[in-house]
C-alpha cells in the first residue's frame, strides 16, 4: 500500500487539520475542517473528494471528515486515523481521554498527599493548591514522576531539630543527594515557604533564601558557608563568646558561621546593635569606638538571621539598614518585619542628602513601608544610593553610640 501521494503539499494542510479535529474530538468523523485561503492544488484535491465545485475565488472550503474517511477507504484501504499515524509517524490521539486519565491521576496524587501528618494544615492545603493551580501537578503526572511522593516523604519528616540535609534524604528518600537541587528538593522548598508565609526563594539571593528556609525547618544545609561578619559584639555563653569578647576588646571584625552558633549559642550583652549590607563600612569602623555592628554582605545569610534573633532575644534594639536600590529596600523590609528592627538612616532624607549621581535603579521597583514617599523619591530620581555614600554619617552614629 502506497500513501506517496498523500505527502504532497496539497495535502498538508488538510491533514494538519483533520489530526486537529480528530485528537480534540476523541477519533470522531463527525462535523468538518476547513482550510483558509485555500491553494489551486488545496481547492482541486477537495474538489476531488467531495465531488462539489468550489470557485477559485473561494475565500474558505470546507471538507467533512466522514467524506474524507470514505474517500481514503476507497482509494487506499484505510482509514482517516490510519492514514494519519503512517504519514505523520504518529498515532492519533485521544486528547479528551488523556485529560480525563490526567485529571484521574491528578486526584489519586492529592488523595495520597492529603495522608500526610500535615493534611488540613492551611499552608499545606495552600501549597497543593498552588500546583494543582499553577500546571505543576500536571507535568509530574505527563512525566509519570514520584517528585511529589518524595516531596511528601521529606515533609512528613519535618520539622526536625537540627539534621543534616544528606541524612534527611537518606532517611526520607534513600539518596544522601535526593535533595540537592532536585525536582523533588524545589517541591520542598515551595512548600516551606508557604509554611513559613515567605517568597519562594529566588535569584539573587536564592542560596541564602533556600538555607533559611531549612534552617526554619530544623534542617542544617552548610553551617560552615553560611557566616556572618560582625565587630565589636560582646557576648556571653562558651568559647564562640569568648571569641567575640577578645574580638570586641581588640576592636577586630570577626567571621562566625552557622557551625559555631550552632554548636555554641550566644547571648549578646547589649542594648543595640546597628547593621549594615557592605563590608566597606564595617572595615571603616573597625579600630576605633564603634556601637555593635553586623555586616549582611548583601542578603542576610542563616548565620546573619541566627545571630540577629539572637540579639533580639537578649532584649537588644536591632537598628538595620541597606543599600538604596530595590533588592535594598526589599531586604530592609523583611529585617523590620521579622525582627522587629528599626531603619537606620533609610529614610527620604538621608537619600536626598547623598546628593545627585548615582547607577540607574535596576530591576522590579520595592515598597518603603516605613517611609513610603522614599520609594517614590527614589521612582522619580532613577538613581540608586550604595551605603558607601554615606559612610561619613554611619561612622558618626556609631562612634556616638
């Protein structure tokens, strides 16, 4: 059985269109196709199988899918969808009973997950609303994936006191690397920042935002990357104390990570302590009287947010502060949501007070909850402020402290 003459181009767009109308029906020949602007080759083949004349200045014919069958029995022995799986080299298929299969596993995927110790909880329910919602549960099941399965076999598990990433995915999926940048680690991730009412983590920061969100769940990820830099920060407790009283005493800055408060909390003997996002300023303050002072270094890493609710658990004042850009703002926001800080020099008039110049703002504008006008002062100038700038007035502050 020969199908040659139906791969020439008069019949491309007629069996284009036929598998279209076929796939969406479930294989029915009921009603037609038709073909816009038809070619004289188009006009003449449908010509042919219908037996009706169509014009040449036809702006649109139209071919019922039953004459179509027919003919192609007659001329080649086969069928419509018979013919479309030879030429195309795929089958036809059934898109209403594979939605209808998808929706079934779609529903056999949250009745499992709604067996979970945390079924009922609102961020749970939240979170499979979100990727039942958002086309996410769809592609595991077209993948036939247990991503989900695995995402629930780690949630169950939390929140836990202070394991080791490696031995939760042992422990829950059998692979110490189950959840290093896997399908099912991001699953995870998704809902524990629904759980803990934060932004799913995302670039820049997206290392920093994942490490805060294990460390929320009990779940260590590198306690020796995630460090702090912090001058002049009296402290009582072990030898991670210690430290910081010699360092203190010396005028040093000093590096804690995650592993040394972790293993050695502290309790900071102070009434406030200032922070700032670049090191620039801590090194200028280093040497001479200076308040307390953390350093972010941008995002503010787990060992950062450790220390701070540190801080704040000692009763001390939490005095933070920025670059003058978007992420700053942002990042200045969720410290005085959080921990209850207090804005150090971020207001409208202390940007104002930098003066003009400044690199353009770059990226999707922030609020200034605490100073609402500074986020349109800064719409309107277009120009970002580093805490560089200012470095004159942060020393002044924290050498009157």
């Amino acid at each position: 059985m020969s199908l040659d003459e139906l791969r020439d181009a008069a019949w491309r767009r007629v069996l284009a269109a036929a598998r279209r109308r076929l796939e969406a029906t479930g294989g029915s020949l009921t009603g037609s196709v038709g073909l816009r602007s038809p070619t004289e080759a188009e006009r003449r083949l449908i010509i042919g199988i219908t037996g009706t004349h169509r014009s040449s200045t036809v702006a649109r014919v139209r071919l019922p899918l039953s004459e179509l069958d027919d003919w192609l029995r007659q001329a080649h022995g086969v069928g419509l969808a018979e013919v479309l799986s030879i030429v195309d080299g795929q089958p036809v298929r059934d898109r209403p009973a594979d939605r209808l299969r998808e929706a079934l596993a779609r529903d056999t995927l949250l009745v499992a997950a709604r067996r979970s110790p945390h079924a009922g909880a609102p961020w749970f329910e939240a979170w499979l609303e979100e990727i039942a919602s958002d086309g996410t549960l769809t592609r595991l099941v077209r993948r036939a994936s247990d991503d989900l399965t695995s995402a629930l076999a780690v949630l169950d598990r939390l929140p836990a006191d202070g394991v080791p990433l490696p031995v939760l995915a042992e422990t829950a999926l059998g692979d110490t690397k189950g959840l290093s940048g896997t399908p099912a680690a991001g699953l995870v991730l998704r809902a524990l920042a629904v759980w803990q009412g934060v932004p799913a983590p995302s670039a820049p920061s997206a290392a920093e935002d994942e490490r805060a969100l294990w460390d929320d769940a009990g779940v260590i990820v590198d306690d020796l990357a995630s460090q702090v830099l912090v001058l002049n920060l009296p402290s009582k407790g072990g030898m991670v104390a210690d430290w910081l009283n010699s360092a203190a005493m010396a005028g040093l800055p000093f590096r804690l990570t995650l592993h040394q408060l972790s293993s050695s909390p502290v309790v900071p003997s102070v009434d406030v302590v200032y922070v700032c996002e670049n090191p620039a300023v801590l090194r200028a303050a280093a040497g001479g009287p200076c308040a307390p002072l953390m350093c972010t270094e941008g995002a503010a890493s787990v060992a950062c947010r450790r220390l701070v609710a540190a801080v704040v658990a000692a009763g001390a004042q939490v005095l933070w502060r920025n670059d003058f850009d978007w992420p700053g703002l942002r990042m200045t926001a969720a410290a005085l949501e959080r921990f209850g800080a207090q804005p150090w020099r971020m207001g409208r008039q202390d940007y104002g007070a930098a003066g003009p110049g400044g690199t353009p703002l770059r990226g999707a504008p922030a609020a200034s909850p605490w100073d609402p006008e500074l986020a349109e002062m800064m719409a309107r100038t277009g120009t970002s402020v580093m805490e560089e700038r200012l470095l004159s007035h942060l020393l002044a502050d924290l050498r009157r402290a």
